[in-house]
C-alpha cells in the first residue's frame, strides 16, 4: 500500500497538506515499509485551485499512485479531490511519526477521522 504524507521538514508530519514544502511516500506491507520516497510539492493550494501543477488537480496527479493520505488538517477541496481520484484520505487523532501512522493504517489501527478538514481559511 502506498501512502503519502505531507511534511515540511522530511521528518514529522505537516499541520496543514497543502501548504507542506514535501510528500513523504511510504510503500508499506503489514509492518514492513518497502520503500520511502519524497515528492516535492511544487504547487500547493495558495488560491489557485486548478491548473497544471498548482491546486487540487496537481495533487491528484502527484499523488494519483497512492492508495491513501494521512494528514493532520486537510481542506474540503483537496480532500475531495482525492477521493474522487480513488484515495482514503485520514486525519490524525494523535500526534505520530510518519512511519507509525503509515504503518499503522496499512495495519488497521489507525485512529483517525476520515476525510475531517483543516480550520484555515481558504480563499
């Protein structure tokens, strides 16, 4: 299973996905992760909501071969974006490492909320 987790600094998890500076990828099987990856977020959702690497739309491509997300706030917009693309989308109950909530989602144990959004302000 791969999963994608927004973080600004290659080492925790972002408190918002769409402003992160980086997509940690973690290809994971039960409790082994296979690989790790990081994807620059060259666009972000700074009000431009479409377009061709900025907004939801680049998300979903960045993202388009992951099977999930785990944030800690993600916005309305995006977090449907990607799940019309096909992509569970969780937000974190509890302050974790990337690789214990990647882990843990690929083994069910994960406490989150499905889908929960982000309290900025959007544009």
């Amino acid at each position: 299973m791969k999963i994608a987790i927004p973080t600004m600094d290659g080492t925790s998890i972002s408190q918002h996905f769409g402003r992160c500076k980086a997509f940690l990828i973690y290809d994971v099987e039960g409790i082994a992760i296979r690989s790790k990856e990081t994807r620059e977020n060259s666009g972000g959702c700074g009000g431009h909501h479409e377009g061709e690497s900025t907004g939801h739309g680049g998300f979903v491509r960045m993202l388009g071969d992951c099977q999930a997300v785990i944030a800690k706030g993600i916005g309305g917009g995006a977090a449907q974006a990607l799940m019309q693309a096909g992509l569970q989308v969780h937000t974190l109950t509890e302050a974790l490492s990337p690789e214990a909530a990647a882990i843990q989602l690929a083994t069910g144990s994960l406490a989150s909320g499905q889908a929960s959004t982000c309290d900025c302000h959007h544009h």
